[in-house]
C-alpha cells in the first residue's frame, strides 16, 4: 500500500497576495496529471506563521517557503518524483 503525504499551503492574505491561486490551481494539475492525487492530501492552511518567507508549503511536517510558479514544478518533481 502506497503511503499517504500529506501537504499543506498557507492560504494566509500575505501568502495569497504573492500568487498562491496560482501556485494551488499547479498543484492540483500536477497531482492529477499524475496520478497523485489519491496519494496525496493536499489542503489549505490558514496562515504558517512564516509571511515574510512565503509563499509557504508544508509537505508531511516539513516546510518548504518562497515557493512560486517559478519553481513549483522542480519542487513537485523533487518531492514526487519516485513515489509513482
């Protein structure tokens, strides 16, 4: 049986207002794209507490910041990339 990840976003208003509607509509495709999304639990978090870092992403307790649409693929790939 495949582990369950569990990955967070903080959807705080400093976060939100430096893209992350963007960054969570990449993520969402990406899971999808492939085949992740029944391994992966991907929800919203209110604030990380870490605004000056963000954009933020908490993926199974461990936080990734300054996440942007830049370099949202290569962390996807990094962190997913073997788990198919």
């Amino acid at each position: 049986m495949a582990r369950i990840i569990e990955m967070q976003i903080c959807l705080g208003s400093s976060c939100f207002s430096r893209g992350n509607k963007d960054i969570v509509m990449y993520i969402k495709e990406y899971l999808k794209k492939n085949h992740l999304d029944d391994r992966v639990v991907f929800k919203g978090s209110r604030c990380m507490d870490k605004c000056s870092n963000g954009p933020n992403l908490m993926i199974n307790g461990r936080m990734i910041e300054e996440i942007s649409l830049a370099n949202i693929e290569a962390i996807m790939v990094r962190e997913f990339g073997n788990i198919k």
